[in-house]
C-alpha cells in the first residue's frame, strides 16, 4: 500500500485499538484472544525466552476459558522446551498474567 491509504486506513480505526487488533506483546489471554476459537491450536511463548536465547520453546493451547472480553481466563496446553514435548497430557499454563507473551516459537 501507498502512504496516503495506510494513512486513511488507520484513521477508519479506533484510538487506542482494541486488544484483538494489537500485534504488541501482551498477557496470555489477551493474545488467544486474536485467534477463531480462542486461540486453541496456537503455539504461544513468553518473551522472556526469547530475550535470554532460549529457543524451539512454545506451549501449544488445547483449551481456553477466556472472560472479560479476553483479558483474562485460564489456558491449557502441552510444553515444548528446546524441541523435545515435555507435557504429556495438558496442563494448565503458568504464568499467563505475569509474563508478556506472543505467538509462535521462541
């Protein structure tokens, strides 16, 4: 797109966007949130991991309670750590409102 239409196309949206509208890091639930299904199926990790190097770690989301317009909930799923799954079954996911998360792999 051309400057003048990414101008005009961000003046259509609201200020500040709403948090399923943001690409920013954010807590757990409020980057499920952006997916169809609450994020089920996604691959998330903490910034944090990323930060000190760690990578090939995710947690891949079985299942979600989101509430409050997605900014809070609960959310489970299965641990990979370096490559290797270290869940056997899901569980719940730690530390979902205390660290900034996004998708994918770190």
């Amino acid at each position: 797109m051309n400057q003048a239409a990414t101008r005009a196309f961000l003046k259509l949206l609201p200020s500040p966007l709403p948090p399923s509208l943001r690409t920013t890091p954010a807590n757990l639930y409020q980057i499920l949130s952006r997916y169809p299904s609450d994020g089920v199926g996604q691959k998330v990790h903490q910034i944090r991991w990323t930060e000190k190097g760690i990578e090939k770690c995710y947690w891949q989301v079985t299942k979600t309670r989101l509430k409050h317009e997605g900014t809070h909930g609960k959310a489970w799923g299965k641990l990979v750590w370096r490559g290797k799954v270290v869940s056997t079954q899901e569980e719940r996911i730690p530390g979902s409102l205390k660290y900034k998360w996004s998708s994918g792999t770190s």
